[in-house]
C-alpha cells in the first residue's frame, strides 16, 4: 500500500503542475513555433541572397583547363584561350573563395616538355545580390583569377553585345 499511495501523491502533484502551467507551457510553445517563422519569413525576404549557383569558366589562358572548383564546387573544364562550360548546381558561401583549378596541355605543348599540374588560389568572394545566381571565373595569365557575380551567361567583366533590333532602332 505504501507504493501506490506515493504513486497517488505523485499523480495528484504531476495533474496540480498541469492544471497549472499548462495554459502558459502552450503559450510559449506557440511563441517560440511564431519566432521561428518570423524569423523564417525575413531571411526569405530580407536576408542574404543564397541557394543553387552556376559556375561559368571563361580561359584567357594559352593552356586548356582540365577542371576546377570554387569552394569544394566543381566546375567545367574549357580550351585554351577561351571556350567553357557552364556547370550548375552548387552552393558558395563565406567571404573567400578557394579556387582550385588543373591546367591541361596542348599537343605542342606537351612535346615542349609540359606537364599536366594543379594550382590554387585564395581569394575575397565578391558580394553576391538578389538574382545573382551565375559565377563567373576568369582565368586570366600569370595565374590571375578574377570571380564575379552576373544574373544572366554575361560576364560582369565582359562587354555586351549591343542589341541594334530593337523597336524604333533599325539602322540598315
């Protein structure tokens, strides 16, 4: 009798906390589920831009590029003095970027002795905008790499085309 007795009492303890707190356990639960969505809702709509992101490789080198990465994120490979692949998807976060990149050689160029051989460089990941979801990497000689951001296949370091179709512009 003297367990189910302290059995009794610890029920009656537990359903007296119960019918106390309840009410304000509920309550905070429910605060804490609307922070969390709150908090949710701005990075949506006011927090920085991330997600998905495509790397672009653009060569300015005189040797094919095998492959590279930017961050862990694997990217094309291209031909020397241009050509590229477009690679999607990855994710690139942080302030600097770890660009890792294997440089291939042409058939001349490996008869002069050339060999296949893999180069990195560290450097500040520009600030990426809204709608900003290309990465382009130019690899440019002396093992220059310059990165940047574009919401479109245009190279921000690149010159566009100017369109001479457009409405009331024909020039012929």
């Amino acid at each position: 009798m003297n367990l189910l007795s302290r059995l009794e009492k610890i029920d009656a303890a537990l359903h007296r906390f119960w019918a106390r707190w309840s009410r304000w356990m509920c309550r905070g639960l429910i605060l804490l589920i609307i922070i969390w969505g709150l908090n949710l809702a701005w990075d949506v709509f006011f927090g920085p831009p991330t997600g998905g992101v495509a790397l672009i490789i653009h060569s300015e080198i005189d040797r094919p590029i095998l492959g590279f990465s930017v961050n862990g994120v694997a990217g094309g490979n291209a031909f020397a003095h241009g050509g590229g692949a477009l690679t999607c998807c990855g994710t690139i976060e942080g302030d600097t970027a770890e660009v890792i990149w294997t440089l291939s050689t042409t058939r001349t160029q490996y008869d002069a002795g050339l060999r296949k051989e893999t180069r990195h460089k560290t450097l500040p990941l520009p600030e990426r905008k809204w709608g900003e979801d290309n990465l382009h990497v130019h690899f440019l000689p002396n093992n220059q790499v310059k990165l940047g951001w574009s919401s479109d296949a245009w190279s921000p370091f690149e010159k566009r085309p100017e369109n001479r179709n457009k409405k009331g512009n024909n020039t012929k």
